[in-house]
C-alpha cells in the first residue's frame, strides 16, 4: 500500500563537517601539559588526586 498523506520529499543537501578543535593543534608534550592543567579544578571537585578516582 502507497502512503498518500506525504508528498514526494526533497533530498537533504548535503553537509559539510565541522572543524574539530582538537585537530586544530598539534599534541605536544607543552599542550597536553597544559590540557591537565586547565582540569585540575574539575578532578578536585569530583575527589581525584593525580588524575585518579
């Protein structure tokens, strides 16, 4: 049986991706140092010492 109650549906153009921050900057030891860094508030509010639970 054939739906009649939807007309013909136009094809979703397509998207383009976003950037991804990540990708932005290399990974070097000066970045991902200052990665934890930038956390460190949020592991103490969750009680962690050291990176571990």
């Amino acid at each position: 049986m054939e739906r009649t109650d939807q007309g013909p549906q136009e094809p979703t153009p397509p998207q383009q991706p976003r950037p991804n921050p990540i990708f932005r900057q290399p990974a070097t030891v000066e970045t991902c140092q200052a990665d934890y860094a930038a956390g460190a508030d949020i592991r103490l509010r969750l009680g962690w010492t050291d990176g571990q639970r």
